[in-house]
C-alpha cells in the first residue's frame, strides 16, 4: 500500500512548473508608483536614522577633535565614561528626576483618589488666587498706563517749548549775523577813512 501511494503522488498530474500570467500595464505602473512612494521615507531613514546610528557607534570607538583624520582607540573612551566621577552623578540624577517625576505623578493621581482631589482643590485655589493677582496686576497696568499718558503730554509740553526756545534761538542767530555784516560794513568804512 505505501509503494502505491508514493507512486500515486509522483504519477499525479500536478505541474512543475506554474505557468507565469504576463502582468498588466496598469499593474506595472501602480508598481512602479508604489515603489517610488516605498522609497523616498525608506531613503530618509536610511540617511537620517540607520548611518547617524551607526557612524556615531563607529565614532565612539575613535578620537577626533573635529578636524583631520579619526584615530582608532578602542574601548578606551567607554573605560574613561565608566571610570569618570561625573558621569556617574549625571547617571543617577537623570535616573533621579525621571523615576521621581513618575512615581510623584503616580503618587498624586493614580494611587490614592481623595489626594488626587485634595490635590485638584488646592490647584483650583491657587487659581483663584493667581485670577485675583492677574486682576491686581491689570489694574496696576493702568495706573501705569494713566501715569505714561500724562508723562507723554508733558513731554507734548516739553517739546512746544523747546520749538519755541529754537525759534527764538533762531531769531538771535539772525540777529548776530545782521550785526556781524553791520560790522564788517564798519570795518570797511574805517579801512576807507584811514587810507
């Protein structure tokens, strides 16, 4: 019985090879299009996400100051970040502030309900209060305002009576220039009379 079978499966007459359909136009066009769709995010990602992360990977294992060529060192950087005093502060108040911001939040919203609510109440009071303060500060923005308003009429002022001091000014000017040529019309007739 198993030779049968097995000489029923070979003697079948299940094709080799499948015959390939000749695709259309229309399909090979939408192909393309999509193709080009696919490709413009997929450079982007090449160039903007996989080589940064990779170059700066290759980068960490070098040294260079930002010009000339880069000089292989090895896990030498990676010893200096673990062995260096500042960088193990930085690692735990980074991991400080992220885990306490997150378990504060946790705390006053999640854990306990009445908190969360006492918590609100006392954030709508200090609304009242900064609503009350805003309002305080309007009004000292117009008394202010009011005060501007009278400086700048007396600077209106200031400026009617400086016209007038430069007009007079003027006139003095006028004046001394009539009497510098009266002068000079005397000097004349003096050299006149001398001669």
């Amino acid at each position: 019985m198993r030779g049968d079978t097995f000489k029923m499966a070979t003697n079948s007459n299940i094709p080799t090879q499948k015959k390939r359909r000749k695709k259309s136009k229309l399909y090979r066009h939408e192909s393309r299009a999509a193709f080009l769709f696919i490709l413009a995010p997929l450079v982007g990602y090449l160039l903007f996400t996989l080589y940064p992360f990779f170059y700066s990977i290759y980068a960490s294992f070098t040294t260079w100051n930002g010009l000339g060529f880069m000089k292989f060192v090895g896990f030498d950087n990676y010893i200096n970040l673990l062995t260096d005093d500042l960088f193990h502060k930085s690692l735990f108040n980074t991991f400080f502030m992220m885990m306490g911001t997150q378990l504060g939040y946790y705390y006053l919203f999640i854990s306990n309900g009445i908190k969360s609510v006492v918590h609100i109440q006392t954030v709508t009071g200090n609304l009242d209060t900064i609503l009350s303060t805003s309002q305080q500060m309007n009004s000292s923005i117009q008394e202010v305002a009011s005060i501007s308003q009278e400086s700048a009429a007396g600077v209106e002022e200031t400026s009617a009576n400086a016209e007038q001091t430069s007009s007079s000014m003027e006139e003095v000017a006028d004046s001394s220039n009539e009497l510098s040529k009266s002068a000079e019309k005397l000097n004349v007739l003096v050299q006149q009379f001398k001669l």
